[in-house]
C-alpha cells in the first residue's frame, strides 16, 4: 500500500478517546502573529465583533522592558466551569473529552454565562441569538485533525493534547515546565495551560478574550473609543 | 538539547488515531447538542470526511508557503500548512487565510469593466472579454508594427509567473517590463551581490543550528521575505536549543519583542554598530584569519586600520547604543562562531548610507568566518533549476518553449536598438555612451535601466519602481499602452499623489489597462479593467531559497475554477498575444495550460500526478549547501578554460567569465564574483559613481564599507523626528487591508512615539497631530527643496519602546478604494457592474453591515493614507528607496 499523504490520513480512521481535552500555550514561543485568530475565525465563521479567541499585545510594565508581549487567549476549558453552572437552560454541557461546548438548540441567550466567565471567552452570536465559544474544533479533531488555531501556529506555541494521559507529550511537556493556568485563583481548573505567563499580563488583559474599551492593545484599536477621549 | 514540542510534521497525526491508545470507531461528531440555524451568506462547520484537501502555494505574502487548501462543495473553506513543504515545515501564518478573504469578498471583480465618462469618474460598463481583449490588442499591434514595442509597459506589483509575463513583454518586443525592487529589497540585494555574485539566492543563514543572531532592523516575525520560514527556525534554536537574539530596531516590532535584547537605535546607525563590532572583533583577537585571508579580496590591516577610530563610544554616540553592550554583543557573537549569524534588512538598508551599513554587518560574518557553515550566514543556490552554480544534479526545470528573446540593448552600433536610444533626451544618451564597455549591453532605456542608477541592473534588473511616474511625466519615455498587473502604485508608492496625476493624465498615458481581483486605486484610474483570477484557481511555477539549504521546487494548482468571467493571468495575456499576431501566438499556441505547466516540471523523477498531490518536490537525500564555494569545479566546467597565475582564477576560455580559482592546487568554485572570493572590496560602487557624477567622497561610492551619517540627519534641530513607516504581521502590503478577518485586527495607522517624546510634545495619547515631512538633503531626487513636502493628520499613540526620535507609522490602511472593508465603510462602493455581491458564492454575513470599526458605527475609522507624504527618495547609483530617512515636524491640531 502507498504511503499516505498526511492530509490522507484525515478521518480514515479512528477517533482517539481524551478524558481531558486541552491546550498548551507556550508564551515564549508565542510571536504575535494571530494567525491562530484569524484562522479560528475563518474555520468558524466567527461574526466580526465575536472571538473565539484572541491574541493580546500588551505593553510591558516597568521602565527597562520596552517590548510587547504577546497573549493569546482562549475558553480555558474549566474542569469547575462557571458558565456551566450558571446556565439556567443547561445549554452549557460538558462532553465525554471533558470540553465545555454550547447546545445551541437549548441556549435562550440568557447571557448569565457571559457574565460568569472569568476569561472574556463567550460572546452573543447575534446571527443565531445563541452563545458562542471555543469548543476546541470538534469537528477537527474528531477527524484527527488539530484545532484549527493549534495547527495554524507556526511557532508551535500552542499544542492540543489530552492532559488525563500521562503518555501525551503534551502533559509531559507541561509538567516539565510546570505550566498554569491563567488566573489559577479563580478556581475553575483550567484545562488550558500556559507556559511563561505572569501576573501583570492576566492583570493587564483582565477583560480576557473580548474587545473591552477597557483595554488598549497595541492592535484592535477599540470600537467607539471616541479619538482623544482617554 | 532535545526539541521539547511536537514538529508540524506530526500536525496530522495528533489525534488520529494512528498512534492512539484507546481507539472509537467514527462517526461521532458532537454527541447529542444540535445547532441553530446559520444565517444567509454562512456555510456551516467544514465535513472534513468529505472534504478534498489540494496542495497548492501560498499567495497571501511574498514568502509562498507549501500549503493544504480544504475544499468543500466546490470552495476553498480553509488553509493549513504542508507538511512536506521543507522552508516552511507544514507552519503557516495569519495571511493564508487571507487568500479566502480575498476569492470570496463580496467586492471581488468578477467582469471585464470599459470605463464610460472620464478616467476616474468611476463609471463603467460591462464588456465582453472578446471585446475588452479586442480594443487592447487594437492598441498594441500598431506599436508593434510601427517599431516602437517600447511604448508598451507592462508595471507590476506582485509577479509570481517566474518569467510567464516576461514571455509576453519579450514577445512583444518592449523591455518595459517594470517592478517595484527599489521600493522593496534593493538596497539589501546590491551588498550582498556585491560581496558574494548573482549566482545565489539571496542569504539563508541556517536559523536552525545557530546560538547567537545580530538583527539590524529585520522584522522576520512579521514582514520579511522568507519570514515565516526563519521564524520557526529562530525560535525553535531560541526556545529549543539556548540561542540567542539581539535586536537593533527602531521600534518595538514583534522580532524586537521575541528577541532576547532589543536595543531601540537612531535610525541609519546600524552601519555605525556594525563598524564598532567589527572594531572590537578585531582589537580582543577574535577573528579567523585563516578563513578571511582565504577568501576575502581585503587585507585584514586595511580594515583594521578602517575601522580604528570606529569605537564602542563613537558608535554610542551615533546610535544610542550603550557601547559596553556593543562590546560584550560583538564578542558573543564571535566566540559562537562559526554558528552565528547576521541578519538585516530594510531596517538597516533602507537608508542613505544603507547600502554601506549593510556592507559592513557583511562583513562581520566574514570577519568571524561563518560563511556558509552550519549555524552560520549561509548562501544556498539561485532558484530555478537550469544547471548553474551548486546545482549539479538536479533536474533541470524551464518554462516551455518556444520563448522569444530579449529585446535588443538600447544604443548605438550594430546589435543595438538605435531608434529606441536617439529618441531619449540627450543628456541621457551622453551619459550613457560614456559607459564603461561592460555596461552596453545592459541599457535598455530609462523606464528600465534608469542611467542614473546603474547599480539597479548592473547585477540584474532591479528596476526603480518610484521614479516611473516622474519620469514619464518629464517625457523621457513616449507611453501608448501602459498596463498594471496588481499594483498598488496609486496607493502604496512614494509621493502616490503623483502616480495618480500621471495615470489620470490622457496625454501621458493615453491607454492604461489594470488587471486586478479587486477594485484597487490603480484599476480605479484604468481605461478597461480585466478580473484576474486569484491565487487558489491559477497555476504558478514555484522556488526560492530554502532556509533548510536544500534546494526544492512547488507547484500552485487551481483548488477551483475562476469565478465569474476571471481568468488567470496567464490565460489574459496568452489570448492577447494571439490577438495582436503578428508572430506573437506562435509563443503562446498552448491551450491547455496544465499541460504547460506540466512540461515545465518534465524532468521531476515523480510523475506530474504524484507531484501534484504532494504539492512540494525535494530530494531528501541531497546534502545542504553548506560552503558551496569550497566544492570542487567538475569535469564539465573545468573543460576549455585557463587559469591566471597570479590570482588562479579559473575562466572560461570562450566566455571569458570567471567560473572558479585554484586554492591549495585544488579547482574550486569559490563566489561568484569577478575575483571568485568575497568582495569585501568592489571597484563597482567608485565606477558607478562617477558615471553618474556622484562625488566620490558620497558613502555610496566607496569602495569598501565606510559610515557616514544621513545627510538630513546631521545636526537635526530638537523640533525634528525621524518619520518611519512599518509593516504588521496580518497585512501584506497594500494588497490585503479588504480582508476582512485582517483588517479587524488592524484597521488603523496611529502615529507611535515614545510617551517622553509625547510629553515634551505636550501631547496625551489619542492627540490628532500633523505631521510635516521634508524633502531629503543627499544627492537624490528633488533633493534640498525647501519648504514641507507633505503632511497627514493622524492620532498618536505611546510606546516606550520606540526610539525618542522617532515617528513610527504603518501603511497598508488607509484606503481610498478596495471597496466596503479596506475603505471601513458599511456601504459597498466596487462598481456594481464589476461585482456580484448578491449571488450566493459572495453572499457574506459580515460586509459590509458587520464592520464595526467603521465612523458610522461611532468607530475609530479605517486609517489614514500616509504615502502621498513620502518623498520619492531613491539612494544613489542602486535607486533603492531610502524609506526610513525622512525628517519630519509634529504640531498638535
Ligand atoms: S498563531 Fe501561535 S505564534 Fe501566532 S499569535 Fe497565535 S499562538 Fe502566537
Ligand atoms: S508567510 Fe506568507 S506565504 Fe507563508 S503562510 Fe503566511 S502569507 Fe502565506
């Protein structure tokens, strides 16, 4: 038989079974380039306004460090999940890989998970009247395909993996490198873990994964920030 | 140390179950939750059971990343990398996706476009292609007839065909097929062919293996050529394996950010840092001698004594730069030779003296001898395969023929278009019968090979993009048919205003076509408008340099079928040439353009079908090109050739050129220079100069590298900022700011200064400012003019990592045309008769209700154009374009 082609090998076979369905975002290889945003929102159509995740610029504090850093930020994929259990429809559900994905059909738009969320992740799409956010692609790696902003990284900053299984490399190279989860002490046991992050950043980005007036990143200048007003 | 992350050659395989442990049979898709409907103009999530992934080439930058494009219902729905791709290893970047962006927006130009009312007005008709096709060829043929194919030209923005246009131009029979190098690479291209001959790609350091890289303005996380394929490199080597970065930048670029020092340095000083390493290599004993006596054409004490006065502390006092950090960056550069590298590009080179700055951080890795060693500053061989230096074994690869030939030299004698050259003004054709003898037979009149700027095609022909327009306007080439092929000239080019007075004037260019996927400032002032088809429904050759140092080839297929009436350009211009006649459709009497395309990869040992379905070639088994220079010449090579004594150049007996030397009794290839070792020391920069009548205590003409400070620069009053203009990973030139994706991220071009600089300013951030800019004091295009030569009002922005005295603003926004997304506007304005916005293949959910950024949704707007500010200021004998020199005033509005 001939060998196949990577691509070939797409949803040919068989679906590996995750207990704990995460990410790996490694900070110091991350370089700003939003390709994984710009790729999330391609593969899933995200509306203009709404991010399934994004990537911040923020400035570095203090008067040596002169550069930016980057952040790319995301639905952490609690394990103790607020807007899970802030949904009064139970339209927030958690799946077998334990990923926490919206039941569209179930969704009122209640917006109480919105307001739960400790990490900016969910926003209204206006189109459907539904909640939205990052499921991490199911449809992707059901077929063994990364996540699509896991496999339009070109740095390799983020790795997809199953951090229930000692044997992924993903957990291992976690452990090794003791890799959190951003804003630990909200207590909601991210299954998105970082590498290389500190305190100022989660301070600094505190409004999370959505545009906020309240935040001024070097790109995305914010919507009706009126010029002059700040 | 061993790489800690999973390689993107494993992409497709996490999580499909090849390798997994606890297997499930398929399909099990979301259990259990449904979805709501989608909205008109969405599709739905991608079935990748049911989805076709093609291979093709990446068009979203200059880089052309091997890529994997998904289609589904007979669209392109998503890119992903190709793992087989060994420059870019499967990894791609925000901009792939941008060629969906621009295949399906809404604004997209679909049908041939005849303007009615003025040129301009923006009013048009749609015509049929044989019609459209018909009056351009009714153009063209007199010209041709009548002797005078020159009055053709064919000026483009982004030419991938690798020599298909070239077929066309030369079919015709007008050397007038113009680019814009100057704008781009060539004050970086001059130095290095200089130093190291055309026979190479230009440099590939070998990311991969290095521990230490000096950075002088590059911006390879964002912007770079190449980009994409030394950013995994460097931070796999930074990340993985404990090398280390330092950057000199103006600004705080996300190179400068990832780097492990960033230095903000004064602009046009890299040169000077460059000159005080190489100072300081010298004084602590750290260079290879060995290596430069061997192959640099210098004395070392010459450039010792050169470089004596050029201090860790004067070049502080140049740049900024701390000279201890000078001192201890030079040293730890040289104690990890050979696996160290330099790097540099715009930031460095375009500039008055950059020519010089680039010449000097050359030769810092001759200095420590790096030179083609693994880690180090490596050259792999030229694209395209026809058998030349350090390609012996691979299959030769050509465009089929039959191909006409280049037109004829412009000037007098026997073999030289002579009607052409008695029609230039004739203190042209003075200057350029005083050429030396070498320089004859590479003029080809002053669109082409402009006179006053030999070193822009005494190597090759670079072109001087920016001064088309002015010299047209000063009639010194006779325009009938002027045709643009994705140019954003009108947009993008240096005093723009001035391209756009020359193309709306009907005297000056009387017939002007524009081929275009989308409605651009260009097309906006063109006579007839062709759709081009785009990246993912056309064919291209593909090769460049491998930062991997072996050489490969690729393929760009079509993933679906031009769209409306688009077709690619190849198909354009094949049916124009057999339209004109005369001779011309003999070059272009193929139909099926796969089976063109297959001939041109013939010789690959995989078939055309197996290829196509990898995308990439490469032989796996081919060593890298490290030290090319030291293999040995063949038999083949060595036949008919002579050796001199003295120097033990090998030349070609009937050729005369120089193809190798003799080093210790052995026949080696050595560079491909006139003296076939590096040329540290160039005769050419002192010739060129006085040709030209540039003084030559000019830094330009020196024979070997000196510094000397931006003319404008010297004694610049405290009111006065150096005005720098940059580039942002998710746009790509002036060509991406309608996608739609993109341009959310950036959509506007605040002016960035240091808060110090702001506050002495007495500005608060989100000011609106005017900024001034003056004309150049060097010897250069309208130079010395007093008085501002453009202005733009702007909001500005604080950033401590941008140099005090610096005005850092990006282009690519700031449209005028482009249509609802690059205009920020929720209101289309493509001509209706150009577009299909409502048929269901551009029905998008988004544009342009959706845009958020834009005023009349209270947004902050879409940026504004900065580039009729920018003066036309070409460097001296290489025309390229000295971007980052310009003095400029701020006042607060
Ligand atoms: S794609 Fe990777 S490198 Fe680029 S911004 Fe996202 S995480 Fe960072
Ligand atoms: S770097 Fe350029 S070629 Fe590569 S993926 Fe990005 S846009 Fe495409």
């Amino acid at each position: 038989m001939p060998e196949l082609l990577p691509w070939e090998k797409v949803g040919s076979e068989f679906k590996k079974v995750r207990k704990r369905a995460g990410m790996l975002i490694d900070l110091r290889r991350c370089v700003g380039c939003h390709a994984c945003t710009v790729s999330c929102k391609t593969e899933n159509e995200v509306p203009l306004g709404g991010f399934r995740m994004r990537v911040r610029y923020l400035e570095r504090p203090g008067p040596e460090q002169s550069t930016i850093a980057f952040a790319p930020l995301i639905c952490m994929q609690c394990q103790d999940a607020p807007c899970l259990t802030a949904c009064p429809s139970k339209a927030i559900v958690r799946g077998e890989d334990g990923r926490v994905k919206v039941d569209e059909s179930k969704c009122d738009r209640e917006e109480e998970c919105i307001t739960a969320c400790p990490y900016g992740a969910i926003f209204i799409n206006e189109e459907k009247q539904v909640a939205e956010k990052c499921d991490l692609c199911e449809h992707r790696t059901d077929v063994g395909l990364d996540p699509a902003c896991v496999s339009s990284c070109p740095s390799e900053a983020l790795q997809f993996g199953d951090f229930d299984d000692p044997e992924d490399p993903v957990t291992k190279i976690a452990a090794d490198a003791g890799a959190l989860g951003w804003k630990e002490n909200e207590g909601t046991k991210p299954s998105v873990l970082y590498i290389g992050h500190e305190p100022w950043m989660e301070e600094k980005a505190n409004s999370g994964v959505q545009l906020s007036e309240a935040d001024m990143d070097v790109t995305y200048e914010q919507n009706n920030l009126e010029v002059g007003k700040r | 140390m061993e790489r800690k992350t999973l390689t993107r050659r494993d992409l497709f395989r996490v999580g499909g179950g090849i390798a997994a442990s606890g297997m499930l049979p398929l399909p099990s898709f979301a259990e259990g939750i449904s979805a709501k409907p989608l909205a008109p103009g969405r599709l739905g999530r991608i079935d990748y059971s049911k989805a076709k992934a093609v291979p093709t080439i990446c068009f979203g930058c200059t880089t052309h990343c091997g890529v994997v494009g998904w289609v589904e219902n007979g669209r392109v729905r998503r890119i992903d990398g190709n793992p087989l791709d060994p420059n870019s290893k499967g990894n791609i970047c925000s901009k792939a996706q941008g060629m969906i962006s621009y295949t399906y927006y809404p604004e997209r130009l679909l049908y041939p476009l005849r303007r009615v009312g003025k040129r301009g007005e923006g009013k048009w008709k749609r015509v049929p292609w044989d019609e459209a096709l018909g009056e351009i060829a009714e153009k063209m043929r007199p010209l041709r007839e009548a002797g005078t194919p020159e009055e053709f030209v064919f000026h483009y923005g982004r030419d991938k065909t690798k020599g298909y246009t070239k077929r066309f131009t030369n079919a015709f029979g007008t050397p007038n097929r113009l680019n814009r190098r100057s704008i781009c690479s060539s004050n970086r291209r001059a130095p290095l062919m200089s130093f190291y001959g055309r026979e190479f790609e230009w440099e590939s350091q070998d990311f991969e293996n290095t521990q230490y890289i000096v950075n002088f303005g590059g911006n390879p996380m964002e912007a770079y050529q190449g980009g994409l394929y030394m950013m995994h490199r460097i931070q796999h080597a930074r990340v993985d394996k404990g090398a280390r970065m330092v950057t000199f930048e103006v600004r705080p670029s996300a190179t400068a950010s990832v780097s492990d020092e960033y230095y903000p340095i004064m602009p046009g000083t890299d040169g000077a840092v460059a000159f005080a390493m190489i100072h300081v290599i010298l004084k602590e004993g750290l260079e290879n001698a060995e290596f430069w006596n061997r192959w640099a054409n210098y004395p070392l004490d010459d450039l010792r004594g050169d470089v004596a006065e050029y201090t860790p502390e004067w070049a502080e006092e140049k740049s900024g730069v701390p000279a201890d950090d000078i001192r201890r960056i030079a040293i730890e550069f040289a104690k990890a030779a050979p696996a160290c590298c330099t790097m540099s590009n715009r930031g460095s080179a375009k500039h008055y003296n950059g020519v010089q700055s680039d010449r000097a951080i050359r030769t810092l890795d001759v200095l420590v001898g790096n030179v083609g060693k693994p880690g180090g500053f490596c050259l792999s061989s030229l694209r395209g395969w026809a058998g030349r230096y350090g390609q012996e074994g691979l299959p030769k690869l050509s465009q089929p023929g039959p191909k006409a030939s280049d037109p004829m030299p412009w000037g007098l004698g026997e073999g030289f278009n002579e009607d052409a050259f008695r029609k230039l003004p004739e203190e042209v054709q003075e200057r350029v019968n005083a050429f030396p003898e070498f320089w004859r037979k590479k003029y080809f009149g002053e669109l082409a090979t402009p006179s006053e700027y030999p070193l822009a095609w005494h190597w090759y022909q670079m072109r001087v993009g920016q001064l088309v327009y002015p010299y047209i306007k000063e009639s010194r080439q006779k325009v009938s048919v002027y045709m643009s092929f994705t140019l954003g000239a009108s947009y993008g080019y240096p005093e723009a205003n001035l391209a756009r007075e020359v193309l709306a004037d009907e005297e000056l260019i009387p017939f002007h076509v524009a081929v275009d996927i989308s409605y651009s400032e260009q097309a906006a002032l063109a006579d007839i408008i062709l759709p081009e088809a785009t990246s993912l429904e056309r064919w291209d050759h593909h090769s460049t340099n491998n930062y991997g140092l072996v050489p490969y080839t690729g393929v760009r297929q079509p993933l679906v079928k031009p769209l409306g009436q688009s077709r690619s350009i190849q198909d354009i211009l094949r049916d124009l040439a057999r339209r004109i006649g005369g001779g011309m459709e003999e070059y272009f009497a193929f139909d099926d353009m796969e089976g063109f395309y297959r001939e041109w990869y013939q010789n690959l040992p995989i078939s055309w079908e197996d290829f196509k379905q990898r995308g990439i070639w490469m032989d796996e088994t081919r060593e890298k090109d490290y030290e090319l220079y030291e293999r040995p010449l063949t038999e083949a090579e060595l036949a008919d050739t002579s050796v001199d004594s003295e120097t033990g150049i090998i030349t070609q007996k009937e050729s005369g050129k120089a193809v190798g030397i003799v080093k210790d009794g052995k026949s080696i290839r050595g560079f491909d220079t006139p003296s076939r070792t590096i040329g540290v020391y160039d005769e050419i920069w002192p010739i060129a100069a006085k040709a030209v009548g540039l003084p030559l205590d000019d830094v330009n003409a020196s024979p070997v590298a000196v510094y000397d400070t931006v003319p404008e620069h010297r004694d610049l009053p405290e009111d006065r900022y150096i005005f720098t203009t940059f580039k942002w990973n998710v746009h790509t030139q002036g060509r991406s700011a309608h996608w739609k994706y993109h341009s959310e991220i950036v959509h506007t071009n605040p002016v960035f200064m240091h808060p110090d600089t702001g506050a002495k300013l007495g500005l608060k951030e989100g000011d609106t400012i005017k900024l001034t800019v003056f004309r150049p004091k060097g010897h250069t295009y309208r130079s010395g003019e007093e008085g501002a030569m453009g202005a733009f009002e702007n909001h500005v922005r604080f950033l401590k990592g941008v140099h005090p005295r610096v005005m850092a603003c990006s282009h690519h926004v700031g449209h005028f045309e482009q249509g609802s997304v690059a205009k920020a506007e929720n209101r289309k304005s493509a001509p209706e008769q150009g577009i299909d916005s409502e048929s269901k293949a551009f029905k998008d959910a988004d544009i342009p209700d959706k845009l958020w950024w834009s005023r009349e949704k209270n947004g902050i707007g879409g940026g504004v154009h900065i580039n009729d500010a920018l003066p036309i200021n070409p460097c001296p004998l290489t025309g390229g374009q000295n971007w980052y020199d310009n003095v400029c005033s701020i006042e607060k509005v």
